[in-house]
C-alpha cells in the first residue's frame, strides 16, 4: 500500500479525534431543552390523567408519541397498522377487555451488514392513573398520578433519541418502542415478545428505560451493571455528560421489575438505564409511586444530562462493530447463544 502523505495523515487523525465532540455537539444540538423536554411535560401533564392503561387518555399518549415518531419519518414495521401494534389486554376483577397500543418505529442503519441488525430503545408510556380518593402529599391535596420519573422521562428520553438517529443514523438500525401496561404486570412488553412484529434474533441489544426515582444527579443506575459487554459504550457515554454508572441499589432485585425482562427471557441483552439511585431508600419512596411525582418537583437539569447521556450510550453500542452479549455465567448467557445460533 502507498504511504500516506502528511497531510492526509493529519486529516485522518483529525476526524477520528473529532468524532465523538460533533457526535456530542449533534446531540445536543438535536436535543435542546426547550424541545427536548416538551414530551416531559405533555406526558406528565394533569391533563392526561396519569396514563392508565384502563383510561382513555392512554390512547391521547399513544396517539402523541406516533405523531412525533411520524414528524421524526420513522419507519413503520410491516404488519402493524401504522406504529401501533395493537393488542387486546384481558384484564380481570372486574373482567374485561381493553384495547391497547405499544407505539413502535425504527430508523435504518448506515453499515451494509451492520444496518440488519437492530438496538432497542425502550421504555413504558403507561402509569398509575387516579387515585380513588384525593390525597394530601407535601401540603397539596391530589388525586393524579403524574408519573413524571415513572416514566415520562424515560419514553420522553426515546422519543428524544428518535429526534436524534433519524436525523444522524448510526450503523445498526434502531427500533423504538414505547410500552403499555407495564404497570399492570409488563404486558405491552411480553405481548411484543410473545407477537414479535420482526424475528427477535435480529433484536441484539435492548437498553430499557425505567425509573422509581433519584437521589443522585452525578450519576445513572444502571439496573443489569456487569451483565453485558456495553457497560463500557454507556460508561463512555456517561462520563461525557459528567455522569458516573451506579450499581441497582438492591443488588439485582430491580433486573426483573421491568420491560426488559421479558426481552432478556429471550436472550436478548437488555439492562434498564435509570435515574441515579445510591440506594433504594425514604428519598426514592417518598416518589415511587407517589401522588408527588410531579415535573415540578423533578431536576430538568439533570434530566437534560440522562436525555443525552442514554442517547449517545445508544449510538456507542449501535455503532460498535462487536455485537454485543451476556457475560459468560450470566443467568441468560445460554439463551442469548442459542437466540443468535452461537456456539454453545
Ligand atoms: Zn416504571
């Protein structure tokens, strides 16, 4: 091969030094406040009556994340109606049925070989709805579970990355989804996985947003920390944002308590990336569930760092040319190689 001259040399080194800085720089620029925390506030807001599944305003949630994944010109999968993929959920005491809607669409990867396989975005729309009786929390007498860390952040935060990838691609595809009913028992997601609307092998990473609450805002918590090969990508992500990576707080008891879970029980590596937690105590609880889980009451600057840090963790794994896997003697290591066909 021929030598490289000088000044190509140069040029080479320069954008491979600036790649991450204009990543970063389209990030942030992709995702300004103002915009970025408009999904925040409207999920949030009292008017959608704490996204129950079993209330109508469920379908005003659902119909505003698919307009914003149609201005973003996300691609619809084949088979759905639109970005739906709509379901019946049985639901009993009393006994009935409720039409329901996970929102889903996705983004083509840039690498020929790459661009077939697909990182998951994913994070649940649904919450808690109403309470029976009003309440008095903090000084204020409420009945709306708002729902403003569990988890408007977290479906905000992926429609924020759909902002992002549609306009700067990365190698692998990207899917977004958006769940129902995981506060009913992660129904919206066992339902996709049950009725996958593409083959999950396909499928190679999922991070899943979920959150209780925070009482750290120099940090994430990762809830499956040391169960994948790309807590190095989120690491790298965090550290630009100034965040460092927290254990889950309880030790491995939060892996299963949400939508990740029945994707891991396909073998597909999928951790939870949560708001940083230290540990799981009267400061979580005090929101967890809580009437006062408010956008008043929430860091939105902080919740600008996790924004962004969750989307460049999500285009350092899609672009990583290793794909990514369980660690060896991980409770789903076996599933996820025979899942890809691996070697067992
Ligand atoms: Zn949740």
């Amino acid at each position: 091969m021929k030598k490289l001259n000088g000044t190509l040399l140069i040029c080479l080194i320069m954008i491979s030094a600036c790649a991450q800085p204009s990543t970063v720089k389209h990030i942030n620029e992709t995702n300004i406040p103002e915009i970025a925390l408009a999904p925040l506030r409207f999920l949030a807001s009292d008017e959608l009556m704490g996204r129950s599944t079993t209330r109508p305003e469920i379908h005003i949630a659902a119909r505003y994340i698919s307009e914003q994944f149609r201005s973003f010109g996300l691609r619809k999968l084949e088979g759905l109606a639109d970005y739906y993929q709509s379901f019946d959920l049985k639901l009993n005491n009393p006994e009935r049925i409720i039409p329901s809607e996970n929102v889903m669409g996705w983004v083509e990867g840039t690498d020929p070989k790459l661009k077939n396989e697909f990182i998951v975005l994913s994070s649940h729309y649904d919450h808690l709805g109403v309470a029976k009786q009003p309440k008095m929390e903090e000084g204020k007498l409420d009945s709306i579970y708002n729902g403003t860390r569990d988890n408007a952040i977290g479906t905000t935060a992926v429609i924020d990355a759909a902002r992002y990838f549609s306009k700067y691609p990365a190698k692998r595809s990207i899917l977004f989804i958006t769940f129902t009913g995981e506060e009913l028992g992660l129904l919206g997601s066992k339902y996709f996985t049950e009725h996958p609307p593409m083959p999950l092998k396909q499928i190679v990473y999922d991070l899943n947003i979920d959150n209780a609450s925070y009482n750290d805002t120099t940090a994430i918590t990762l809830v499956g920390l040391g169960r994948t090969s790309a807590d190095e990508d989120i690491q790298k992500a965090c550290i630009v944002y100034g965040l460092s990576i927290l254990p889950d707080p309880l030790g491995g008891r939060l892996f299963k308590g949400s939508d990740n879970t029945p994707l891991a029980e396909k073998g597909i590596p999928a951790p939870t990336f949560s708001l940083g937690m230290k540990s799981f105590d009267q400061s979580i609880l005090n929101r967890y569930h809580q009437l006062s889980d408010e956008v008043g009451n929430f860091n939105l600057n902080y919740g600008m760092k996790f924004i962004r840090a969750y989307i460049l963790s999500a285009k350092n794994i899609a672009d990583n040319p290793v794909q990514p896997e369980w660690k060896k003697g991980d409770e789903f290591e076996g599933l996820g190689k025979s899942l890809y066909q691996r070697n067992q």
